[in-house]
C-alpha cells in the first residue's frame, strides 16, 4: 500500500468569539493511504434560534457539530477510499442531510416563526486526500457554502473550491457579502460540490471557514498570514498558535482553520522553500495592500488581477 507523504500532524484551530458558544466546528482523519480534513461553520444569522433539547445552544453550534460528525462517519466508513469521488460525493451528502433532519428540535411553545431562519444550517469544506499512481496524490475538495478548501505550494495560494454564492468572486466578495446559495439545513435540499485533483508533492492543503479570509481586504492577505507565522516561529506548534493568534486579532467572527502537509519532510525544509515566495509576495503584493487606503479599491483590484492568475489557476482549468 502505498503511503502519503505527510509531515506533521494537521495544524488545526477553532477559535471562539463566544467561549462554549462558537459556531464553527472541524475534523480531521486518517485510514491507510487516505486522508481527509474537514471544517464547518454553523451559519449563526439564520440559526441563531436557541432550544431547551440543545441546553440552550444554537442551531447553527449543534448544525456544525453534527455534519462535522456524521461526515467523519463516512470517512471512517470507507467510502471515500475506491470508487469515484463524485458517487462518494453524494453517498455523504445524502448522510450528513439526513443526520441534520433527523436531529430537528422539538417545537417549543410560543416560538415565533421569523423570515430568512433555517433550521439547523451550517457551511462545509474538506478535502479527501488519497496516495495515487506515479508519485501524485489525488486531492479532492468537498463543499457546501463559502468555506473555502486551499492548496499552497512554492507558487502561492489556489482556492480549490468555489464559494456558493451570488457573489463568488473572492476579491469582490472582501467588500460585499454575497447570499449563500447552498448550504446544509433541515430546511432545503444541499448539492455537495466535488472535483478531484492529481497534483505531485510537496504542497499543502487547507480548509478555513470565512472568520479566517473574511476580515482582510484582498485574498493574498491569507496567503501572507500563513508565511509570516510560518516563517517566524521555531516549530509546527509555535506556528499554529501564532497563527491563530494573528487571525484572532483582527476576525469578527469563530475562525477555524485545518491544514495538512505532504512531501517536504521536515518543518526546515518547508520553511527554507517558502522563504523566497514570502520575500516575493511581502514585496510584489502586501507592502503595497497595507499602505494603502481601505476605500481605494481599484488599486486592490489591480493588485488582484496579477495575483489571481495562480490563485483561480485550478478552479478556471489552468492548475
């Protein structure tokens, strides 16, 4: 059998803007040549209903938790281990749905029915990733709603999944909410979004909920927050605090962030080969971002038309 090349174990947080109360929720697995991370964020706007059955917790805490354990079920179930992505897709999909209905809360007395609430809803973004022939490992990122699967590598950030939403471009989306469009509740049917990758090592991969991308203004700020921890600190633990710490400084919102490595070998090594893209990305990109007003867009946006060339590259067919 042949085994993936991962380096660490997964750097992952899930940090609170409520103690007890936050509304995100992760994962992570391993079975054999398999892998798979998993991050999901309880929508707390239209789930911020409360129930006696849930000791008073939120719609969206428990709808986050529950997706985040029925999808670990399939994992550790196999399903994702033959076959094709696509049907194992759906096979989750129909699972974590029906785990969700099947947990509805009782309707309590004198509950008032309000516009634009769900019923226990909640966003998704893993990743499945499985040893494949000829040195490549197949990558493939599952989602509903706008948490978002990554894969970073010598040349930069790529999102991998594209945000549900009617406002999916990733710069525009820094300065105007979009509606979800697809999302996990009781209420609606979900479409698991599904593509699968054949990509060679070394490179990383990623799942963040929106609390980690969402309070920057431009996508490559992400991308610069992850260098910066990773190259200032003296260990994968040291790194994942700190990042952690920088993301909470500034989020309005729970942040959960999960992150996998395959084929650098050892914590050096990843850090002498980002240390060129860093210098690259603080010079080309960031100095210019911070020194520049918030209101001025356009010079965001012409930022943003160079760097997303790799950043769109596998989700426009060029990865």
């Amino acid at each position: 059998m042949t085994m993936l090349p991962l380096d660490f174990h997964p750097l992952h947080f899930c940090g609170q803007i409520r103690p007890d109360l936050g509304e995100d929720n992760w994962c992570y697995g391993f079975a054999g040549d398999s892998a798979m991370i998993g991050i999901f964020d309880g929508c707390g706007g239209s789930g911020a209903r409360t129930h006696a059955a849930y000791k008073s917790k939120s719609e969206a805490y428990m709808a986050s938790r529950l997706a985040s354990g029925a999808f670990y079920e399939c994992f550790q179930k196999g399903i994702f281990e033959n076959g094709n992505p696509e049907e194992a897709a759906r096979w989750a999909e129909a699972y974590i749905a029906q785990r969700i209905r099947d947990n509805v809360p009782p309707k309590e007395a004198g509950a008032i029915s309000i516009k634009g609430m769900r019923t226990l809803p909640t966003t998704m973004a893993a990743v499945l990733i499985r040893a494949g022939a000829q040195d490549e490992i197949l990558v493939t990122p599952v989602w509903a709603g706008d948490s978002r699967v990554y894969l970073l590598d010598g040349s930069g950030l790529s999102q991998l999944s594209m945000d549900d939403s009617n406002q999916p471009d990733p710069m525009e989306g820094q300065y105007d909410d979009g509606l979800l469009t697809n999302l996990f509740c009781a209420d609606n049917p979900v479409k698991l979004n599904c593509r699968t990758y054949r990509i060679k090592p070394p490179f990383m991969v990623l799942a963040a909920t929106d609390g980690c991308y969402g309070y920057v203004s431009t996508p490559m700020e992400l991308e610069g927050m992850i260098l910066h921890t990773m190259l200032e600190t003296s260990s994968v633990a040291q790194w994942e605090e700190n990042l952690q710490n920088l993301i909470a400084s500034f989020a309005g919102d729970d942040h959960t962030l999960c992150l996998m490595s395959f084929g650098y070998s050892s914590f050096e090594n990843i850090q002498r080969m980002f240390s060129a893209r860093y210098t690259h990305l603080r010079e080309k990109y960031l100095e210019k971002v911070w020194t520049t007003p918030w209101e001025d867009r356009d010079t965001r946006r012409s930022l943003w038309r160079d760097y997303r060339k790799n950043y769109m590259k596998y989700l426009e067919g060029d990865g």
